[in-house]
C-alpha cells in the first residue's frame, strides 16, 4: 500500500523539527517520494519534554529493567586503571587502527595519515592519500588494514572528497609500503553528493565473511528514510567496492543494492561481536538520545521518524519513540555523551570485561564501558573524567591493553587553538 503510507510519512515529516542546531545549512536534495521507505506510524508518542528540562531518568531502549539500575549520568568505575601517553601532538585525530603489534595507524581530520612503530610517533606523514575536503565534520575519517593485511598491505580510508558545495563520503584503499599509500583508488563514493559539512558518519568495520560496513551519516534528515539515498545507513560493499549479491532486498526497484540498514542520523561507532556475531553501531543523537544498536540486515532504525532524542532547543524532534516497522535502540542515552568509536573487548589484561563495549564520549569527555550479558546491556560505567579530553576512538591492542584517541578539539572547530593536542593513551590494570 504504498499511497496512503507516503500520506503518514508525509504527515510525519510535517512535525519533524528542523531546528537541530548543527543542522545549519543544509541543502536538502529532493527525495523521490517513490524510494520512501515504509514505516507506519504508531500511537507511542514521545513525552512532551518540550520545555527542555524534564529529561527522563535512567536509560531505555529494549530493557525496561534498566531503569531502576542505572543512574544519570552513568557512575564512575572502580577499576584502577594505569594510563600511558603514547603518542601526543596528533591533529585533530579521527580514527587509528592496530596494523600489527608493533604498528598503528592513525587519521588526522586535515588530511594527514600518522603511523605510529615500537610506541614512536613517526614525523613524517604517510604520502598517497586523496585530496580531501577538510572543514567541520569533514576531512579524513576512519581507516582499517585489510583482513588479510600481512599478505597484502591494503589500508582502507574513509574521507570526504569534494567541497562546501557538493561532496560525498568515499572509501578508497591503497597499498602501503615504506611510509606510503601505493595505488590510492576509489572503491565507494556515497550517493548523491551533498552540499553541508556536517554528518558524514565514516567508521568502517569488517564482518566476519570478509564483507566491509561503512556507517553514513543523515543529510537533510528525510534522506535517512529514502532507499535512493545512500545517507543516514550503514552500507555492506565487498573489499574491492563490489555489491555483496546477499544484500538485503528492500522491495524498491529504486534502492541503492549497497544498504544494509537505514534511519540512523549520524553513526561514529561500528563492531562486530566475534564471538555473538552482533553487529552494533551508536550513532549521535542531537541534544540528547545517542543510541546503541543491534543492526539488523534491511533494518529501518527509525531517524528522524521515531527517536528519544531531544533537540538543542529543548524540542521534540517529533512525536514518536516508536514507529511499526523501525527497530529500537538496544540502549539509549538520556544526557549528552557524544558517542564515538567503540569496540568489544576481548583480552586478558581486564578478564572481567569480555564481551563489554567500549565507547568514546566527545561531549561527556569520558570512556563508557557497557557491562554485557547475552546480548542486553546490564549496567554502564564511565572512565577517565578526571582527564578532560574528548574521547574519538577506543580499540583493543592484542595484549588487552585498552587503546584511547583523544583531542581537545574545541567542537570540532578547525581553527581552535586545541588543534594539536590529540593524544593516543594505553590503558591497562594498575598492578
Ligand atoms: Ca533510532
């Protein structure tokens, strides 16, 4: 019935707010009302929190039983934890990436490429990478080795290519040897090109069948909710762009063979369970309502239709938590956190901590560990408030150890004098 749902839809959109203060000039392409993707709207209203204060207690999401268990904010950990600098001076740094256990690689939003060997912040750049178009959320995002790194050297970058004026979010790869990316090439260009500096999402992960997700963020928000569109989804492509021929089949002739889900607004966590096979992403709410999410293949997870968050104003974004057909948050934030990075842990170093996620905070300026339990989030702590640093991305050394990026970046404002101050940290257990 697809005539009276693009008549809700519409109806929908028509109270959606579009006063989310980072959502600044955004030129909206017009979507095809045809690429709509279906969802029915149901009677579970959002709470009137229009005054901006009455925020809810305690987190939601799937588990009502949390709401008794965890506080607001989540309270600190106990666990002593011994933090190392081990690299300093990073520019606005992004993502980074374990290539062996020697080496990291790390991404610096203006462009640059950072390799790190034996714990020694190289000088020099690594050279190749694309032309890229830096401003405030745009730049050079996450980058990933190859599965098969040791034989074949591959890196993965994702970055946006083009200007202010039109520009879409890319992945591209190239071989590296001796400080150099050898052989750049496009592999993913997202679609269509966009004119906004904001919401490209860009964290990228491997499944476990060699297949790569690319988290990308919303646009004009009805883009998230259009299968033509390419934005607000996290997409599934092969390791040399290829489609996967198992892709979810949206029932629309004209659906980009790429999504894998859609309805996220702006994505910066992405990982896969090795040992449950969850795929889980976060992604930014506005003000408040970032969220967790378990990905399901062909899953509409609801933005802008249905959310918890609450925009900068204090508004409702509209009406909805819920709508049929979209799938809620596993876990929900009801205080600003900023989510960005996030990993599963797994290692020796804190034995008490497998299984749990590990997620950066930009705006609570601390690492939220989620204690979990076959699937369901038990409870939350947070780590590191004492340090005042924006936390970018969070990943796992071989030996255990907890890897931290952090930048004092003020808001991500390039001509902030914190530019230089991004810090790669070690964490492991006090003895
Ligand atoms: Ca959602």
């Amino acid at each position: 019935m697809p005539f009276p749902r693009n008549i809700i839809l519409a109806l929908i959109f028509a109270v959606v707010s579009t006063s989310c203060s980072d959502d600044h000039n955004d030129t909206a392409d017009t979507p095809s009302e045809a690429a709509a993707i279906p969802v029915l709207a149901k009677s579970t209203p959002q709470e009137d929190r229009s005054n901006g204060t009455a925020l809810p207690l305690g987190a939601g999401g799937g588990d009502v039983s949390l709401q008794g268990v965890v506080t607001e904010p989540a309270p600190d950990g106990t666990a002593p934890l011994l933090v190392e600098t081990i690299a300093e001076g990073l520019v606005y740094p992004w993502g980074f990436s374990f290539l062996s256990d020697r080496s990291i690689i790390v991404t610096e939003k203006i462009g640059r490429i950072r390799l790190i060997e034996d714990g020694v912040l190289l000088e020099a750049p690594v050279t190749g990478g694309p032309d890229t178009f830096v401003a405030y959320h745009a730049g050079y995002l996450d980058i990933l080795p190859h599965p098969a790194f040791e034989q074949n050297k591959l890196v993965y970058l994702s970055y946006v290519a083009g200007d202010i004026n039109a520009n879409t979010l890319n992945v591209g790869r190239g071989v590296l040897s001796n400080g150099a990316l050898e052989g750049f090439e496009v592999i993913y260009e997202s679609t269509p090109p966009r004119a906004t500096d904001l919401h490209f999402g860009g964290k990228m992960a491997w499944g476990p069948d060699g297949t790569l997700y690319v988290t990308i963020g919303e646009d004009s928000k009805n883009l998230a909710q259009q299968a033509d569109a390419s934005y607000g989804a996290i997409i599934r492509i092969n390791d040399d762009g290829s489609i996967p021929d198992d892709n979810p089949n949206w029932g629309i002739d004209t659906a980009l063979p790429e999504l894998f889900s859609k309805g996220h607004r702006n994505p910066h966590g992405l990982a896969f369970d090795q040992v449950t096979d969850h795929l889980y992403a976060h992604e930014h709410g506005p003000f408040v309502g970032d969220e967790l999410n378990v990905i399901e293949p062909g899953g509409n997870y609801g933005w802008p239709v249905a959310t918890y968050g609450i925009d900068y104003s204090g508004d409702q974004i509209t009406p909805f938590t819920e709508v049929e057909g979209a799938i809620d948050p596993l876990f929900w934030w009801s205080v600003p956190v900023g989510v960005a990075g996030m990993t599963v842990y797994r290692g020796t170093e804190f034995p008490q901590w497998n299984g749990d996620l590990l997620i950066g905070g930009l705006r609570d300026m601390t690492l939220h560990r989620l204690d979990m339990e076959g699937g369901e989030v038990m409870g939350e702590e947070r780590y590191l408030r004492e340090r005042q640093q924006k936390i970018r991305d969070v990943r796992v050394a071989s030996d255990g150890s907890i890897f931290v990026l952090t930048t004092n970046e003020n808001i991500d404002d390039p001509a902030s004098n914190d530019a230089a101050n991004g810090e790669l940290l070690r964490i492991t257990r006090e003895q």
